[in-house]
C-alpha cells in the first residue's frame, strides 16, 4: 500500500484514497465526502486497476481526451495548478506570474470547519510545489480558500490583500497549460486579482499638513475653562507618617505632585496649581526641573506673589 492507492474498507461499504501511512498498522482514508478515517492496514483492501475498467468500462470511455492549451505562457496574475498523479490525487503548485512576492495561505472548508492545507512565500514570476490536494476539491462542499498578501517592489500602487473562494471543476482537470520553469501540463485555476489603489505623495503629505492643523482648534472646542489645585504641604498629604526622613518626604510629595498632574491632564485642564511652600527651595526646583521635561506644558510661572511670594507655581497646558 501507497499514498494515493484508492482502498475499500472490509468491514463497510466505503471506498477512499490512502493520504498518510503512520508506521507499520495505521493508515489514514480520506472519503469520497471529505473526511479522514485512521484505519488498521489490515482492515483494508486495495482496488485493482482492472476492476475500474471492468465495472465502470462505458464512463471511461466517455472521459474526453485531454485539451492541452498551446505550450508556454501564462496570462499575467496568480493562479493554483494542479498536476494529475490518478483519478484521486494531484501534485499542487502556485504560479506566481507577477512582478511581486506573495505570502499565501491555501484552506479547505465546509459549513463545520476549515483545514489549513498549504502556507507559504512565492516570490516573484515563481512556481512552486506546495503539496498535495485530493478529489474532494470537486465536492461543492468541500470548498478551497485562497488568501493572497502582495509585497510590492512599486510603492506608489498599494494592491488589496486577496482572500478568494475557488471553485475547482472536474472538467478542468482535462484542460492543462504546460510550464515551461517546471516542465510539466497542470490545469490552471486563477485566483482574482483586486485592482490597486494608487497613491500620490503630495497630496497624501497634504493631507497630512491639513490634519495636524486641527489638534489646536480641537482642543479649544472640548477643553472646559477649570483649574486644579493641591498643596504639597506634608501635613496637608494623605499617607503621611510622622517617621519619613527629609528623603522620604520629598519623595512622597513628588509623587503625589505626578498624581496631580496626571489627574489635570485626565480632566482636560487649563492649568494646574501647585502649593509648594519657600522653605529651602529644593521642592520648587525639583518641580520646575519635570517640568521643563514634559511635552504637555504650555509654559509654568510662579503663582500668587503677592500673597504666597515664590511658594506656589500654575501650569499651564
């Protein structure tokens, strides 16, 4: 026994196509209606040859001789051909018959569930081997998938992924174009190709320019004319121990400064007020120093002069 040996089951009525032998008991059947059955090698027989032509002698007589298209090219695109190995199995390639690589992904469905067949890269004016497909690509439920992503070598014309639905007729395995790079006759099925979208640089950088003239006009539109305050003073904080060193602090009062901050930007805020205090300065200068680092401040003063002197700072966004 060999893959593609068509078999009968001894203990039933069903008859299929061998497309895998795992070790030296097991094979796997597929069925006339798509499905798989591992089955014991001793379980099964092989259909000889002579017993088509003896029961089934005036259907092979109607099978049309093979038309072969005239030798040599394709038309430009994409397309699936087949290579007859028997009735029930076929050595499966993709052409790739245009000026770019193609990441492709070949599937098998029904209304249950879709089977991965083939994935892969072809490049470009390529034809590759990719597997083998068995005749339940003519079961109209058994339906192939073709999905297509184009890497292009011409960026101005950007083409649309391809995912296509492929309908294989028996009567086309009959028909076969030879070619040439693999010398061999397949019957060749195209898989569509979507029509590119074409780009202009200038008017995309247009485009762009008029974009981002928007955010500032935006921004006045939706930002609602508040402000927010907090007071650093340790004792005015929550979580505040009477253990912290200097070091610890200064560090609670940065951070609760950041969670401030954010919260002013959460809001939309026009600007946010911070009560630092004089004392030795090292608060204030630490908070100036952030903030001449974050992209989100307009521009920072020192608040309330008159009243606080340099012990408070408004942020403006």
């Amino acid at each position: 026994m060999k893959i593609g040996d068509r078999v009968r089951l001894l203990r039933g009525t069903e008859e299929g196509i061998i497309v895998n032998i795992k070790g030296d008991k097991i094979v796997e059947i597929e069925i006339e209606d798509g499905f798989i059955i591992p089955t014991m090698k001793n379980e099964v027989v092989v259909i000889d040859k002579s017993e088509d032509l003896n029961f089934n002698k005036e259907e092979k007589e109607e099978i049309p001789v093979q038309n072969k298209r005239p030798s040599g090219h394709i038309s430009k695109g994409i397309f699936i051909g087949l290579f007859k190995i028997n009735d029930n199995l076929f050595q499966t390639y993709l052409i790739n018959n245009t000026g770019d690589d193609v990441l492709f992904s070949i599937s098998q469905y029904d209304k249950k569930s879709i089977s991965g067949k083939f994935i892969g890269i072809c490049r470009r004016f390529e034809t590759i081997e990719i597997g083998e497909l068995t005749s339940s690509i003519f079961n109209e439920s058994k339906k192939l998938l073709a999905q297509i992503i184009f890497h292009e070598t011409q960026t101005k014309l950007k083409k649309i992924p391809l995912s296509t639905e492929l309908r294989v007729d028996k009567n086309l395995i009959n028909i076969t174009t030879y070619i040439e790079s693999i010398e061999k006759e397949l019957a060749v099925i195209k898989i569509e190709e979507s029509p590119g979208i074409e780009i202009n640089p200038q008017e995309l950088k247009e485009k762009l320019f008029e974009s981002n003239a928007q955010p500032n006009q935006y921004k006045e539109r939706r930002r609602q004319p508040n402000y927010q305050e907090i007071d650093l003073h340790i004792e005015m904080l929550s979580n505040f121990s009477q253990s912290f060193d200097s070091h610890e602090i200064l560090s609670h009062q940065l951070s609760e400064f950041e969670k401030a901050y954010d919260n002013a930007l959460l809001s939309n805020s026009e600007k946010l007020k911070v009560i630092h205090g004089v004392g030795s300065g090292v608060l204030r200068n630490e908070i100036h120093k952030r903030l001449s680092a974050k992209k989100e401040v307009n521009y920072f003063e020192d608040g309330d002069k008159e009243r606080l002197g340099f012990g408070s700072t408004i942020i403006y966004f």
